[in-house]
C-alpha cells in the first residue's frame, strides 16, 4: 500500500529524516510514534504530498483513495450531517444530478450507481458516525456556525470517516474527545477495514486498535509488528542486544589491538599482527546505542494550607445567568486532593475549571478559598494561544517579571524545556513542546491546587509517563480533566460526575464508569445512529426523506419481508458470536498467559459488535419500510 524509499525529510535547519526507509503493507492499522519533534507530522504531510522530501520517495498503491482530516475546521450555515453527506463526492453529485435528470436512460444510470454504492443508507450511516462522535439528533441539523472548533474538528473527523477511503491518515484523533467518543472511535477504527497510519500517543487506543508500529526514532524508521505493548517489548529487547553486540565488539577490538601492540616489533609474529590488523579493518563497526534522554516534569508547589483550601456552596456557573450550565454545586477541595472530572463534552466540565480558576464569576452562590490559595490553571486551548513570534525564554521573562534569567531558565528545565528550545521561536515548536511550554507557564508561580483540562493533548508517550510521575509528585491538590484512562488511574483517588446541569461525587472507578456508558448506550439503541435514522425516517418533511423514497419505492413488499428476515437471521447470529466471544473472554487464564489470544478475541468481538449495530440498522430500516408500504396500500 505504502512504500517509503531513501526520504530524508528537512523542517527549517532541522533534518527529520535521513534516507529512512519502510514498507507498509494494505490493511494494516499502524501507529506512528516517537518524541515529541521526531517529524511525525511532518512524515504524513510528505505522504499527502503536502511538502516537498529532500531526497527519496513516496509511493501509494495506484489510484487509492486517501482520507485525512482537514487542518481548517469547516464552518458556515451548512449542517454536520449535509457536511458529512457531502464528503463522498460521487454520492452528493448523483444524488444532486438525479433531481436535475430529465433523459431515461441517464436517469436509469444513476439510480442504478445509488443502488451499487447503498445510497439509500448514506443519510443514516453518516448520522451514527456523528452520533458515535457525541452530536445528539438536534444537533446534527444545527448550522456548523454554532459549535465551537473543537467541536466542528469532529465533524472534520466524522466526514473523513463517512468516505471510506482505502488508506486513512490520522494525527491524534483522539484530542478533544470525551470517553465517550474515545470508546466509540476505537471500535469504529477497529472495525475499519482499509490502511489506516495513526499519529497518536494514546497507549490505550494504541494497543486496542494497531497491528503494527511505526517508530520514528534518530532519523530512521522502524517497523514492528503488533500493537503497542508488542512494540515496547520488541524495542527494549533490541536496545538489549544492540548495546551487548556493542559491548562484545569493543572487547573485541581491545584485544585485537593488545595483540598487534605486543607483537608488532616482532619479527615471529609480525605476520600474525598484520594479519589482526587486516582482520580488523574489515569488521563492520557497531554504533553504540543512542541515549533515550530521560523525560522528567516537576511541579513546583508552594507551602502547606490548612484545609479546607476552596468551598463552593450553593452555586451557579455558566455564562448567561438566564440559563447557568451547572446548578446546585458544593464542593470541598482540601491540599490532598486528587480529582479527575468525569462527563461528556458539553456537559461543564471546561465551565466548571474556569468558575474554580477565577476566570469566570459564579452566577449565584459564594465561594471561599485560603487567603493564601494560589491556583495554576493549564486551559485546553492555551498551547493555541502562545505568542508564536516570542522564544519560550522571552514569553516566560514577560510572565516572571521579577525572576532572574537564570531562574526562567530553570523554570523552563523543569519542563525538559533545554536552552536550546529557550531560544527557538515559539512557532517552529511542535505541538507536545507548546503543551510543555503551557505547563510551565500554568505553574509558575507554585501553585496549591492544579487545575488541568486535557493537559496530555500533544504529549508524546514518554511525556505523558513524565506527567503522572509529576503529578504523583506534587504536594499539592489537583482537580483533571482528560481523556486519557491510565492518566486517570495513576493520579486521581477521586472522581466527580459533570452530568445533568450539576457536579457531584461519583462512587466508583474508571471502569465502573466506562461499564455505566456501554449500559447507557444499551437501553438507548444498541446502534449509536438508530435514534437518528428512525427520527429522520419518521419526518416527511424531510429534505432527505424524498430521496431515501426514491431508492427504495421499486422495492416490492416480498422483497422487503425478504430484507427483514435476513436482517433478522444476522443479528441473531452475531448475538450468539458475541456471547460466545465473551465466554472466552470470561476465562481468567486467558489475560495470564495468552496475551495474543487475548487480542485477537478483543478485536474479534469489538468488530462482532459492529457488525450486530450495522444488522441492527438495516433491520429498522427494512421494518419501517414494509410499514410505510403497507400504509400507502391501505
């Protein structure tokens, strides 16, 4: 599918790539990793043709189609499902040319290519993506003008999605998205059956949806088979016998050189040292192995409080005190505490950190925090804002104003921010350096209490383990918000629910959260896009009702009782594939000693899965069919 040969890649003076080469073979899910600088990036705007290598060459599999996401979230007075209905050119141009056709044949053409590429099904099938992604059925038809640009870079997303292309380019997909959306892209990718090329530096999502990784590491790219644990393995062992291969061979050459040395003058074994000599010219010399510089955070935090630090009674927040986001919230922070915020996007969590921060004023209610309560605050979007033009030194002088350059500088060290990083402009950074840079710049002034929304976004791996070490750390309180589970379990002894207009304890884990969304989920629809399909089809007025109707009034009755058993045969087969999957699945010895098994048994149920919601869909859609058919016969 993919073949990369000799490319050296340049950003600025940077070399990024120097003649790396690697084979990507079709349908496979690879995960692109490494440090945060490497050229990732910058690799997958060399595939998409985007940017010019500086030798070598790409090449893609002749006339394959490639989707990737827009860098520029759409926008304008169009809704997320027309948007997404759009994507797929060859749909939104027949379907376009159909209401204009006046010539038989022509029309005969197109209703005969609709029927070959399911169009009938688009309207429905781009309506579960948006609703795996988090957009309720009202929200779909909002104008795309109303949301905010994270939300519009899921739509982005959900379009890339709807199209299908044979190879898919992603670069960290998984920023922004609540667990919710996190849990439904990866069954969704999973399921995906093209090429897919995942930037990410989500472990979890790594390991749940990869068959192999992409490591850019020291100007080279290595492939390894496996997801991402396998990888780790695979890696370490490499490094092990590198440096023993290194080792021996300078063991090696000491003693070859302790022989020439000795015997050199001597006229016996001259031709014994020359022959070393010769021996040793021709061995192939060993690179010793490249140090992986250590990654390390460290919060500073400044002197004990008594407790409690911050109490929030009987409060309000949101921005208009016509209709306040969250209602009725008491909270307790004391120095020891550590909370994660749990809740859809959407639900307040952002509203919520903001009130806390002093950023926005509660609506009612009071608040009370020690006197001496110094709050550093790391906003999801503040990596975005940073002055581009600025160094990290310049930006961080402005912002500690009495601190000496030294002290700037050491406060930058603390985020693996060297001085050399200091003095390089702002926006030839990448992404996870602005992240640390944010970081550095929340913290400051030695805050008691973190507040921290999506602080992982743009971290690299090593970056994120660095994270919650420093956190783990921090002699100080910390209330989180982020996507990433093994963030969540490593730092927070608590967590609260932002859902239904409030915040409130919730008694529980991670886990027992995720299991209360598949549950929810369940008694809503099994399929995430079956609300949606049935409101759509239930509504005359339509826009796309007409043309669904167009596609399926040559179907006669026997047809669609034919559709319907079909439909119904396969989900009861699915149903029963699944409760055996998760039978096996049950085994404890199974997550013991076969973790291969073990994978394969989770990617095999999370597609069975898939398959069941796509049975599930046609089977309403067929249903209400046959209903609407017989009601115009009666």
């Amino acid at each position: 599918m993919l073949h990369i040969n000799g490319l050296s890649l340049r950003m600025g003076e940077r070399l990024l790539l120097d003649a790396a080469t690697v084979h990507i073979p079709a349908s496979q899910k690879v995960g692109v990793v490494g440090r945060n600088g490497t050229g990732k990036s910058t690799l997958l705007k060399a595939i998409l043709g985007k940017i010019e290598s500086e030798a070598g060459d790409i090449r893609i599999r002749p006339r394959a189609k490639i989707g990737t996401v827009s860098q520029e979230a759409p926008g304008g007075d169009t809704s997320p499902v027309d948007f997404v209905l759009a994507a797929d050119h060859e749909y939104s141009s027949l379907m376009a040319e159909a209401e204009t056709a006046t010539d038989p044949h022509r029309i005969a053409e197109i209703h005969d290519r609709l029927n070959d590429i399911d169009a009938h099904a688009a309207p429905a099938r781009a309506a579960a993506i948006l609703s795996g992604l988090g957009f309720s059925a009202e929200a779909q038809d909002r104008p795309l003008q109303s949301f905010s640009g994270g939300w519009r870079m899921r739509v982005a997303l959900a379009a890339v999605l709807f199209t299908k292309p044979d190879m898919l380019l992603l670069d960290e997909p998984s920023n922004h998205l609540d667990l919710e959306a996190r849990l439904w892209l990866e069954a969704h990718l999973t399921a995906y059956q093209g090429t897919l090329f995942l930037i990410s530096h989500d472990r979890a999502m790594l390991n749940a949806i990869c068959t192999a990784i992409l490591h850019l590491d020291n100007k080279k790219l290595y492939f390894y088979k496996g997801n991402y644990d396998a990888y780790d393995v695979a890696r370490r062992e490499s490094r092990r016998l590198q440096a023993a291969a290194y080792s021996k061979q300078l063991e090696q050459r000491r003693h070859i050189m302790a022989f020439v040395d000795r015997f050199r003058a001597s006229a016996s074994k001259a031709r014994q040292a020359q022959s070393r000599l010769k021996s040793l010219a021709r061995m192939e010399t060993l690179q010793p192995l490249a140090s992986d510089d250590e990654v390390a955070f460290d919060f500073p935090a400044g002197e004990q409080l008594s407790p409690p630090i911050f109490v929030v009674e009987d409060a309000e927040a949101g921005y208009d005190p016509k209709s306040p986001i969250l209602k009725k919230l008491n909270l307790r922070i004391d120095m020891d505490d550590r909370i994660a915020l749990l809740g859809a996007n959407g639900n307040g969590k952002t509203t919520l950190l903001k009130t806390l921060a002093g950023d926005l004023k509660p609506l009612t209610g009071s608040t009370r925090k020690s006197s001496k309560l110094r709050v550093g605050y790391f906003a999801q979007e503040q990596s975005d804002s940073l002055p581009l033009n600025l160094t990290p030194t310049a930006y961080m002088q402005d912002l500690m104003k009495d601190a000496t350059e030294t002290a700037v500088r050491s406060h930058l060290g603390r985020f693996g921010l060297s001085q050399q990083k200091g003095e390089t402009a702002i926006g030839k950074l990448s992404g996870g350096e602005k992240a640390k840079l944010a970081l550095a710049a929340a913290t400051r002034k030695s805050p008691q209490l973190l507040l921290l929304d999506e602080p992982t976004n743009h971290l690299d791996i090593d970056s994120r383990e660095a994270l919650t070490a420093a956190l783990a750390a921090f002699e100080g309180a910390t209330i989180l918000v982020s996507h990433d589970a093994d963030l969540i379990n490593a730092c927070a002894d608590r967590l609260w629910l932002v859902a239904d207009g409030t915040c409130s304890p919730f008694d529980g884990d991670l886990d027992d959260y995720r299991s209360m969304l598949l549950d929810n989920k369940k008694r809503q629809g099994s399929s995430p896009g079956s609300s949606r399909g049935s409101s759509k089809s239930s509504t005359a007025a339509s826009r796309k009702e007409e043309r669904r109707q167009s596609a399926t009034s040559r179907a006669s009755k026997s047809d669609l009782s034919k559709n319907i058993r079909n439909a119904e045969i396969q989900v009861e087969k699915l149903t029963a594939e699944i409760a055996a999957t998760e039978t096996k699945l049950a085994d404890p010895n199974l997550y013991a000693h076969d973790k291969t098994k073990l994978l394969a048994l989770q990617k095999s149920l999370a597609s069975l899965r898939q398959n069941l919601e796509a049975a599930e869909s046609a089977w309403v859609k067929a249903q209400e069919a046959l209903e609407k058919s017989n009601s115009k016969v009666g």
